[in-house]
C-alpha cells in the first residue's frame, strides 16, 4: 500500500518524532511505500495566501510549487497517516493550514454535473490519527478533540464512507513515564504493520 505520513511537530528531539520514526520503520518493514512529509523542517508555510484565495475556485487553484508537490504524494497515497500534538483541543496551525492548501477543488473534493461537492480521494482507503495531549482523556472528550473530529469525520467525507479511521491517542504525555511512552511506541509499531 502507498502510505503518506504527515507530521506536524518543530522540534526534531520531540516524542512525536519518536512516533514517526517509528511508524516509517513498521510501514516499511510490513511492505508498504511510504513517504514522510515533516512540515517543520520542510518549511511549509501555514497560512494560505491572499493569492492563493484569490486562485482556490480557479482552474489553477495551487500557487506554491512545494504544495504541488505534496498534492502529487496524496493522489497516490492508499493511507494517510498524521502525527501531531494537540494543542488547544486541535491541529497544529502548520497541519490545518496545509490541509487547507493541499484539500483545494480539484483534490479534497470536486463537483459533478449538478455541481454538487464529491469526494476528491476516493482512492485513499485508511485514515490513521496519532496524536500526544497533554491533558487527560476525559478533559479531551470533553473539548470534543477538534483536531480528531477533522481528520476522521471532515477529511473522512473527501475519500468516502468506506475509508477505514484508526485513531490512536497518547494522553497525558507531559507526565508520561518511560514505560508508557515505549508501550506506546509498540502500540504505534503493532498499528502499521496491520494497517
């Protein structure tokens, strides 16, 4: 399977890098072609442009050669996995705004004869959620895990409801001991290598 692994962390020494590298080493070992796209360190910007707005309902609608690129990587890809922190009960800015210029018309979604909106990914057949919070499980269902809900229910609705979600969330990891960091680790290996 062609899997694109999306991470969205700034610091290199962070655990959710540790997640990552864990993830391409299962995904690899299990078979599958993977790609890893670090937003951090490739520099993706995180706010759309007053020009790429302008050019959203073009025919044109990707000015940035670099999300170009990445909108190539995601019509390939079968499985989209994403590895970030939640902050503020949801997406890391850089990952919303990437969703936002990579899922334009024409990708995340088109429109058919009628000019009603269709799913644009219907080739993507698994959606994969890992995300670290610093709070507990309770509080996070109770801030309804906003960054969760758009991977799994918005994003969900650009492949179809035959797209399979896998969430896998590790909380209180501020005071996480070494244990249940590389339990969770195992965790994250067992998830790839099935996916």
């Amino acid at each position: 399977m062609n899997v694109l692994v999306v991470l969205a962390h700034p610091n290199a020494a962070s655990f959710n890098h540790a997640i990552a590298a864990t993830a391409m080493k299962s995904l690899t070992a299990a078979g599958h072609e993977a790609q890893l796209l670090d937003l951090y360190a490739l520099g993706c910007k995180a706010a759309m442009s007053a020009e790429e707005r302008t050019a959203y309902h073009s025919d044109q609608p990707v000015l940035d050669p670099m999300i170009a690129g990445h909108i190539a990587l995601v019509r390939k890809a079968e499985a989209l996995v994403f590895i970030y922190p939640t902050w503020w009960s949801s997406l890391p800015a850089i990952l919303k705004g990437w969703l936002e210029r990579v899922m334009v018309p024409g990708v995340g979604f088109v429109f058919d004869d009628a000019g009603k909106v269709r799913p644009g990914l219907t080739h993507v057949r698994r959606i994969v959620g890992i995300s670290t919070y610093g709070s507990p499980w309770r509080y996070v269902r109770l801030m309804n895990d906003n960054g969760r809900r758009t991977l799994t229910r918005a994003l969900r609705m650009s492949c179809g409801l035959r797209t399979r979600c896998r969430w896998l969330g590790l909380y209180k990891t501020d005071t996480a001991s070494a244990a249940t960091l590389a339990a969770f680790l195992v965790k994250v290996d067992k998830r790839m290598r099935s996916l």
